[in-house]
C-alpha cells in the first residue's frame, strides 16, 4: 500500500493533551504526530490506560475538565476544505464538523441510547438536529441504515431496553453513519460483547466501512482483531505512539520491543508452547520513567534508553518507529 499526503484526511501534529488532578498532570496523550488516510482502517493498539480514548476524545474535540490539551494541531481534509479543528470553538466543532464530518463512538457506547426512547425517535432526533429532510425520509434512511448492520426494521419500534447488547451497539453504530462522515472514531465498539458476536458486528462494520469508503480508526486491546480488521496499526505505549506501520508489516516483523511483545504474545495455531506475556506494568503517567518510557519493561534496554527520549524515525515509507535500537551512529 503506497499512501501519499493528498490523501490524508487528518493530520494530526504533535498533539499533547492530559488530565489535571489537583497538582497532578498525567500525561495521556505525549507529543503524537500521525496522519490517517482516506478509506483506511487504523487500528490504534496497547494496554488499558495507555491514553487510546483520551487521543480519541482529544481527535473530536471532546475536551472536559479535567482533561486538558495543552498543544499541538489537528488538520481535517474534507473534500472542499480545510479544517484546523484545534482552533474551532465548542460550538464550531458541533456544527461544522461532529457528526458531518467526523463521529465518535465512545467507549460504552451502548448507555448512550435512552431506555425509555424508541429507537426510532433516537433517529428522528438526529435528523431534525443536522438535517430538514421529511419523517417518511428519515424512516426509509434509518431502516436502510440498520438493515445494512444485520437489523430487521421492526427494531426500529422498540425500545433500546427490549434489544440485546449487540442489537444496541449496532443501532449507535448505525447512528455514527447517518450523515455519511469521512472519518468515525469507534473505541472498543465491540468489547462488551461476546466473541461471536463481536466477529460478526465487526464483519458488518468493515462492509459498510467498504461500501462508504470512510476512514474508521478502531481501538482495541486486542492485537487479534487489529491483525483481521486494520490496514495499519498505530501502537501506543504511556501515551506516546511507538509503532506505526501496515498491518501486514507490522505481524510480519514487530520493529518496537513492546509492539514485539504484544504480537508474540498471540496463541498461533499448532504452536503448543507456552506464549510469554509482558512482564511488569505500565509507568504511572502522572510521572512517568525518564528516557524512553518503556525501559523499566525492555529486555533491550541500554543506558541511553535510562537518560534519553529516542526519536520517532522512518524506517521505511510509512514505517515509524521510536526506539533507540534503530537510531544509526
Ligand atoms: P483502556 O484500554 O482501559 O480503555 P485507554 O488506553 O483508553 O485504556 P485512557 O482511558 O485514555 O486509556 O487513559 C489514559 C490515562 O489517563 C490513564 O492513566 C487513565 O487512568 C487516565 N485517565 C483517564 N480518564 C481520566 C480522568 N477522567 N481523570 C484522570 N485521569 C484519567
Ligand atoms: Fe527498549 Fe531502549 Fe527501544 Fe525503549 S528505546 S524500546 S528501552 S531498546
Ligand atoms: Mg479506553
């Protein structure tokens, strides 16, 4: 896959964003630079709490108290401008971009529907807050959208409280589509789900992913569902980006030591041994470890790893990795 810049939807530089508890500043998102392409699935991987949703929140604009963004600009390329979301106000985001141009499926997204509002009005809502189209338009639209993620449009009389888990996350998914948006951030869509299901809701989501031709980021813990479902993976460790780089590559030959240990860490068919976790746990973010951030875990780990931050590098086009052990001379 040759990916070049006029093909960029989000440009996202060198952005820093945290949370401020009392004196404490835990320091979720560090200094990130990444572009995600049109039509791309990007995978965003690594433990829990390595700030995967707070890079989300922080790529929409959701910021609350007490998160905080402190730097860094985020650029999105529609078809006929360009945006800098970082400078645009609560009230711009809302009725520019969020839902237009960009949506933002939250973790636990399933609380987002109302128990006591029929799914249909959940729609009707919608459409009457982004668009003047009529009620006979809505229903035509809503049932095509949920048919297309395996629904019947009988559904579409209940209530979110008569429907299962995976029925529900398919009606906030088919949500986030309405309006055609070029780029949805889905965090952990599917992990409150059981496996079968999360299989087959996913399956269902990279269809109309493929039909639409949006750019969907996709986070998860599990390196499994990266390796089927993503085009390239964006690994993230204490809040930095490690490792970004196509997903064939990436299962091929892990660069980082961490993207290293979460890949051989998969169960591979056939293979009896026993596969070898991590060992130790993530840094406190609120002060993390000086140098690189992964060197109290790293079996690689060399003096300068203790001292200095490595840079992020190129290896190759659209290969980057931060790791001391690939910095020449
Ligand atoms: P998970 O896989 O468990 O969802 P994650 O990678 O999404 O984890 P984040 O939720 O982004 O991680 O959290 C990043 C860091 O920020 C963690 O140290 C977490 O404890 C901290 N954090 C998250 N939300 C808050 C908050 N509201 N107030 C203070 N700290 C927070
Ligand atoms: Fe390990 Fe050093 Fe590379 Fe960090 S920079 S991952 S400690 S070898
Ligand atoms: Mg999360």
């Amino acid at each position: 896959m040759i990916l070049v810049d006029n093909e960029v939807v989000l440009h996202i530089d060198n952005v820093k964003a945290g949370y401020v508890v009392g004196r404490r500043f835990i320091d979720a998102v560090s200094s990130v630079s990444l572009k995600l392409f049109y039509g791309e699935v990007f995978g965003l991987a690594g433990e829990s709490g390595c700030g995967k949703s707070t890079l989300l929140k922080v790529i929409y604009g959701y910021i609350e108290p007490p998160l905080k963004r402190i730097e860094g600009s985020l650029i999105l390329r529609t078809k006929n401008e360009r945006l800098s979301l970082h400078e645009l106000s609560d009230d711009e985001l809302k009725r520019r971009v969020w839902w237009r141009y960009m949506t933002w499926i939250p973790q636990g997204a399933m609380s987002v529907l109302n128990p006591t509002i029929r799914v249909r009005d959940h729609f009707i809502e919608m459409f009457k807050l982004y668009s003047n189209i009529d009620k006979r338009e809505v229903y035509r639209l809503t049932t095509e959208y949920l048919e297309a993620l395996g629904l019947s449009k009988e559904v579409i009389d209940a209530y979110p409280i008569q429907l299962s888990g995976g029925m529900r996350q398919r009606i906030v998914i088919a949500l986030a589509l309405l309006f055609n948006p070029i780029l949805v951030l889905a965090d952990e869509p599917t992990s409150a789900l059981d496996v079968v299901t999360q299989k087959i809701l996913l399956e269902q989501l990279l269809k109309v992913q493929k039909e639409r031709g949006f750019t969907l980021v996709l986070v998860s813990h599990d390196m499994d569902v990266h390796g089927v479902f993503t085009d390239r993976i964006g690994v993230m460790y204490a809040g930095k980006i490690v490792e970004v780089g196509s997903t064939d590559k990436m299962f091929a030959e892990p660069l980082h030591p961490y993207t290293k240990a979460l890949i051989g860490s998969l169960p591979r068919l056939g293979d009896k041994s026993i596969r070898k976790g991590l060992s130790g746990a993530p840094p406190d973010l609120a002060d993390p470890p000086p140098g690189c951030r992964f060197h109290p875990r790293c079996p690689y780990a060399m003096d300068i790893c203790r001292r200095e931050e490595p840079p992020i590098i190129e290896i190759e086009k659209g290969r980057i990795v931060g790791c001391w052990l690939y910095v020449k001379g």
